[in-house]
C-alpha cells in the first residue's frame, strides 16, 4: 500500500522539530540550573539538611522538630523538642553536641541513654550505608541536618 506522504521529506521535518524541541528543554532545564544556583549554597544546604530531616527525623520529632512526631507516643522516653535547644542553652546553639547526637559518637552514648542503642538510631552509619560509603557525603548530610536543626530553633 503506498503511503500519500513522502517519508523523505517528512523525516528531515521531523528532525528539526525533534532537535529544537530538545533545545527548548535544554534551556529551560538551564535556566531553572541557574534559578537553583542563586539560591546560594546556604540554600541549597537548607533544604538538603530539611529534607534529610524530615526522612530521618521527623517520625520521632515532628516536622516542626517540636518532638511531637507520629511515633513519638511510643517511645519510652519522649523526643527532644528540637527548636528550644538554644534557649536552653543561653541562646547559643549547641552544635557540636547535637552533630555527636546525630552521628551517633561513642562518648555520646556513655553520658546519655536516651539516644544511641536504646532508642535513637545511630543515623552517622545509616548516612553512610545510604551515601554509598561516602563518609565525606555522609558527614555533609549530618552537617545539612545538624544546619537545618539550627535554623529552626524559636
């Protein structure tokens, strides 16, 4: 059966069309690239840090990090409510305590046995084991959470 068009003319038709559509996307891709880089890293380490955060945290602190999460009522031991953490500490923001929190660091787990093995995962080797055994990725997703724990903060 012959066809009524020519598919030598049509084809190159719709090689053009097929290559300045994908143009069109490659620029509008670019240009929402460039959009997102704006923001700053800051940005960027605010809602990668967020994100992490309500995966890996918020089940047990809520969203808000009000500790008041969907699990939280099944615990033993109630979670921190994460957002006074610098009015409890004199408006400074204990940083380095909350990254040993967070990374599950072994003198942690001596002083304290809300966290660690009794209740609180060790998120430091579940980061790790999702990165890939990137510990340097690893250690910026703590960062990003330990960030974003910080910038919630009442």
């Amino acid at each position: 059966m012959d066809s009524q068009w020519n598919k030598e003319a049509v084809i190159p038709v719709l090689k053009r069309v097929l290559s300045a559509s994908l143009l069109v996307a490659a620029v509008g891709g670019s240009g929402l690239a460039v959009a997102e880089s704006h923001k700053g890293a800051e940005g960027h380490k605010e809602a990668a840090g967020r994100d992490d955060f309500k995966q890996y945290c918020a089940s047990c602190h809520g969203v808000s990090g009000s500790g008041d999460g969907p699990v939280s009522g099944s615990l033993k031991n109630s979670p921190a409510d994460l957002t006074g953490l610098a009015a409890a500490n004199g408006g400074n923001f204990p940083k380095k305590h909350v990254m040993d929190v967070v990374q599950g660091n072994k003198d942690y787990d001596k002083k304290f046995r809300t966290h660690g093995p009794s209740e609180m995962p060790v998120w430091g080797n579940i980061l790790l084991d999702d990165s890939d055994g990137r510990s340097s990725i690893a250690n910026a997703r703590i960062r990003n959470i330990v960030s974003y724990i910080e910038s919630i903060q009442k």
